[in-house]
C-alpha cells in the first residue's frame, strides 16, 4: 500500500473529539498548561485550545505568544488572537454541553466565563479527559522517556563510581543533577532525593549538609526530563557492610518489587497489583512500614495516571507507563525503595530502568 492511499493516524486532538462524542460533550475548553501542551504542543504560559465534537479546534492565545503559536501549534487548530480573558475571548464561540476543567479551573474563572457564555450553553465539569488520553503513550513519548531512564542509569553508575561515604547529601544532589544535564536532560523532573541512614525512613526526605555514613544505607531517588517527557528511578545503596535487618529489608523489598512487576499487565487492576507489593511486605512483617501507593503514571508530568494505589481506580492499559516503587521505611533507622519505569506491554512488563536492583555497595 502507498503512503498515499494510508487514512493519517489520529491526532491527539481527533482522539479527544471521539472522547467527547462518547461523553456527550459538543466541545472542551482545554486551559491547564500541561494538558495544552500534550494537544498542540505549545510552552508557553497562556493559552487556551477549543476542541468541539464535531472537528472545529481552536487555539487561542495573546500577543506575546503568536509567533511561538504559528511554530508550536499545528494547523489543524485555527489559531487566534486573544485580546485580554482568553475564556472571555473563547465565550462567544461555545454552543452546546461544553466541557471545562474542574481539576484545574479556579471558581473565578469559571465564574467569569459563566457570565461570558450565551444562554443555550450548558458549562459541564469534565476535568481528567486529557489526563486519560496522556495515560496511553504514543510510540515516541515512550522513546522520550526510555531516552529519560537511560540518562539516569548512567548517572547512576556515574555516583556508583565516585563514591558515597562522607558527602553530604546535597553535594552529592548537586552533582547528579548537573550530571542529568551534561547527558542532554533538560533537568532532573523533580527534586532529586538522598537520604542516607535514618533519614532514609523518611519517604520525601529533603536534603541535609550532614556526611553521609559508612556502612548504612541511602535511598537515591531522581529522574530527567527530555523533551518534556519525564523519568523516574530509586535505587538504595549499602555504604558498607550491613547489619542482619537493613540486608533482610533490602530482600524483602527486592522480591515485592518483582512480584508486582510481573503483575503489571493490560487488564490488571491498579489496586490489585499495589496488594502483591502490599501483601508480601506485610508477609515479611513490615506491612504498616509501607505507607505510600505502589506507583505512579510518568510522562509530561512527574505524577500522572494512572495511580497504582489502594485507592487508586481503574486497570491498567497497553501503553501505560507507570512506577514500581515499594519502600520499607524503619523509622529511626534505615529506609528502603526500589524504583523502576515500566511499560506495560501485551506481552509483559518492558522495563526502562536498567541499573542492577542487586544491593550494589558504594563506599
Ligand atoms: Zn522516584
Ligand atoms: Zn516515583
């Protein structure tokens, strides 16, 4: 068959369309930044995009960012000029059930554009429709965030190298993060975590100037931006030899961290592959030191659906790229998580962190 006679893959905005048709929606107003990014492509810090059901898409932004509209965003959207309230200026284009952004729409706002819209509209609450079509990564985010997870395996290895004991956790931050950059990351994609010892039971831990010990271990938890896609990794080294608890913590988190590995599948639950995690470390005897959810979908954003979680919602599809993270967290003594980004694949897990889940000893 010739390129020519092939119909054109759906745009992420016609993917959408469908969504709305489903949802029985004549049109949404996309205005979250990251959710505008993920249709048309635009980084700047206004706009706004229209995408009706029936194919009409609008983008709208002010005069600062015409010519990175004309650049960034595809034709498919009739781009326009906005002049001073993007929904003020989008208000008189809307007809029917249309959708806004409850999860990111502040009540002024809405207000606002409530007083803006004629009688025959109807302003619908739909926030998490992008959020849902993000969840599914198209074949070149998953690049972009594989790209992601390699340069952090490679910093990885880099601290392997030079060594823990005796830095303090922020000299050693500071050098992973210009590490990231100087292997074509933008920037790490959040804060990067080291805690070494007892601070290491705190799962957010911020940094200390304190030396890191010998013989303890340190959770080191980070992740690069490349393309604005995101990546996420956690591994805990061992600075020394280890008494008996921390190494057996350390197994038992290893074999939850696989377990649950080999249960993300398309059609799995995400509650029930958080309880393999949950159910062999409480098997272990650790289950009330497992405080936070199993994982977390990665991709424009750092924390994205779905949520692997007690509470979280829904199964897991094709395309998803989600964390693996249980942790044990010994308070006043020692912590442990182990981290990996998978995609979840028909014929299983494809796992983009690749440094060794051994526990690798750096002095
Ligand atoms: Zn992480
Ligand atoms: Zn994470």
């Amino acid at each position: 068959m010739s390129g020519a006679d092939r119909a054109p893959a759906p745009s992420r905005a016609d993917r959408l369309a469908e969504l709305l048709r489903e949802r029985d929606l004549d049109a949404l107003l996309v205005t979250n930044l990251v959710n505008l990014r993920y249709l048309t492509g635009f980084t700047g810090t206004n706009g706004l995009a229209l995408v009706r059901a029936d194919g009409e898409r609008a983008f709208l932004t002010d005069f600062r960012y015409l010519d990175q509209a004309e650049a960034q965003v595809p034709g498919e959207f009739e781009r326009i000029r906005g002049k001073e309230s993007l929904l003020e200026d989008a208000a008189p284009r809307l007809t029917g059930r249309v959708g806004f952004d409850d999860e990111h729409m502040t009540v002024k706002a809405h207000e606002r554009l409530g007083a803006h819209v004629g009688e025959d509209v109807t302003l619908v609450a739909a926030g998490g429709l992008v959020e849902e079509l993000r969840a599914v990564k198209e074949p070149g985010e998953v690049v972009r965030i594989a790209r992601a997870a390699k340069i952090v395996d490679e910093a990885l290895r880099a601290l392997a190298e030079a060594g823990l004991t005796g830095r303090t956790e922020r000299a050693v931050a500071i050098s992973l993060e210009r590490d990231l950059r100087e292997r074509g990351a933008e920037g790490p994609s959040f804060p990067i975590i080291v805690a070494g010892g007892a601070h290491g039971a705190l799962p957010h831990a911020g940094l200390r100037d304190e030396p890191i010990p010998a013989d303890a271990l340190v959770i080191v938890d980070l992740g690069a931006i490349v393309e604005g896609s995101c990546s996420d990794c956690t591994r805990t080294f061992a600075t020394g030899a280890l008494d008996g608890e921390p190494a057996e913590v350390y197994a038992l988190v290893l074999a939850a961290q696989e377990r649950a590995l080999e249960a993300v599948r398309p059609g799995a639950g995400v509650v029930e592959v958080d309880a393999v995690a949950r159910e062999a470390i409480a098997d272990g005897g650790h289950g009330e030191r497992f405080g936070h959810g199993l994982g977390h979908g990665v991709g424009l954003e750092i924390h994205e659906r779905p949520r692997l979680s007690p509470r979280g919602e829904g199964t897991l599809a094709a395309g998803n790229v989600v964390t693996v993270e249980p942790g044990v967290y010994v308070s006043g003594a020692f912590g442990v998580r182990i981290e990996d980004l998978v995609v979840v694949r028909e014929e299983g897990p494809e796992v983009l962190s690749r440094f060794p889940k051994a526990l690798v000893t750096v002095e």
